[in-house]
C-alpha cells in the first residue's frame, strides 16, 4: 500500500462526508462504546436483533456489518446468518470479529462456518486468528497472550484461504491480503483496560471499508484511526474511566492533519 498517510486521512474524510450506516450485531458488553466510537468518528450505528429487520436494513440502506461473536447464542446466531446472506446477495462488505474463538466449541464451529461466507475483512487479536487459522493457541476471551506479530504468517494463510483481509490487532497492528502486509505501531496499552475498545474496532473496520478504495486500504484505516485515537485519550487521562472518555473524545476531534503527522506505519 503506497503512502498510508494519505490512505488513513482520506478514509476519515469519506466516514464523515458519507456517514456510513454499520449494523453491529455485535455483544451485549459492548453495543454503548460501540455506538459512541461510531457516531463520533462520523458514521451512523444501527444495533438489531431480529433476523427480517437486519435482512430489510441491509436490502434498503445498510452500508456495512459486523458480526462479533463476543456473547454469541443460537437465536443470535440465526441472525447473522441471515445477516450475511443480505449482505452477501447486495454486496453489503461485512467484517467478522470472532471473538474468544478457539476457547469454546460453539463459538469456534460457527466462526469456521461463517468464513465460508466471504467476509471482507476478519479483526481478531493474535490468539483468535491463530485458532481460525487452525493453530494451537492460548485464547483468554478479547484478550490475548500473544504477540500480533506472533499471527503474521497465520494471518496470511486466513486471507489466502478465505479471500479476506486480515487484520490482526496488538502493540502492532498487521494488515495482510495473504501477499502484502501493512503494519502500524500506534496506541497505548491502555486501550486493553477499557471494555469494548477492540470490539469496537471491528466496527470501525466495517465502517472504513465502507467507504475505502479497497478492503485492505479500509482494515489499514481502521487500524490507524484506532491507534492515533488511543494515543491521544492516554495523553489526557490519567486512568480506565478517564481514557474511555477522552477516545471518543479523541475520535471526535480527529483530524486528517493529525493523522498524518502522528500515524507510525512500519
């Protein structure tokens, strides 16, 4: 990707001129964060959970999905399916967060079974995408015990097995279409003592592709626009309540100059 600079910046540029319109059937833990992170970075957030009124959002105005399986049920389940069939038959892009995939067995089948269905990007932290792509990994939840970099050539695999972007998430943050990988070094570790934060960025990441040249530009925005942001709430706080503030602060105050002047591509 040539000058992620400009491909960060003008990709908050179109969320706030389109205003894309994201389903999120996303976890009970994290639907407030989620819809604020939205709105302030300049998209639209719907939450649903039933099944015909996600088809007929996405069949008249929906402009992306996300598919987080962070409180997964069977009813919930059925939804999502339904979900990316709609978004599947419009060319809807849908990201998958398949979280804690890996720790436990329902959640990890229906993931398998969801890649079959093309998603445009798949967000997960190293442990999840290393047990996607059938690796032996330690999962804790949203949380992970590896390293980001630890899920590169998984990463890879996943994208060339699927058709996907892959975006693995951690201290840094790697994008790959299973060919070329983009990498960024944004954020703070704070990001992992507020709930929702990643989740939230499975969210972000639809928003982008929404709205992005390509997948894999979209899932590189994301990862930027999230990294600057958190570094920016961490240098006005003092503490996890205090950051959870200032982000959505910091994602309403983005600006394509800052961006550019603070985004560290590696």
């Amino acid at each position: 990707m040539k000058n992620p600079e400009s491909v960060v910046a003008e990709t908050l540029l179109r969320i706030r001129e389109k205003s894309p319109l994201v389903l999120a059937l996303t976890n009970s833990v994290v639907q407030p964060i989620t819809a604020n992170l939205l709105l302030a970075a300049g998209a639209a957030p719907v939450m649903l959970d039933d099944a015909e009124e996600c088809v007929e959002l996405i069949n008249t105005c929906g402009s992306a999905l996300l598919v987080n399986l962070g409180t997964l049920s069977r009813s919930q389940a059925e939804t999502m399916r339904a979900a990316v069939r709609a978004a599947n038959a419009r060319g809807v892009p849908w990201v998958l967060d398949p979280v804690a995939v890996g720790l436990l067995s329902f959640r990890t089948g229906f993931a398998q079974e969801l890649l079959s269905q093309k998603p445009s990007v798949i967000r997960g932290n190293a442990a999840e995408i290393l047990a996607l792509a059938g690796y032996d990994a330690k999962p804790r939840g949203p949380e992970s015990t590896c390293g980001s970099d630890s899920a590169v050539v998984a990463g890879k695999e996943l994208a060339i097995r699927t058709g996907a972007v892959v975006l693995v998430t951690g201290e840094i943050d790697y994008v790959t279409d299973g060919v070329g990988v983009a990498a960024f070094a944004n954020g703070h570790e704070m990001m992992t003592r507020v709930t929702g934060v990643g989740c939230s960025m499975g969210a972000l990441t639809a928003a982008c592709v929404s709205v992005a040249d390509c997948p894999f530009c979209g899932a590189a925005a994301s990862a930027g626009i999230m990294g600057v942001a958190g570094e920016i709430a961490f240098e006005k706080s003092e503490a996890p309540g205090t950051f959870a503030v200032k982000l959505l602060d910091a994602f309403y105050e983005m600006t394509p100059e800052i961006l550019r002047s603070r985004l560290k591509s590696v």
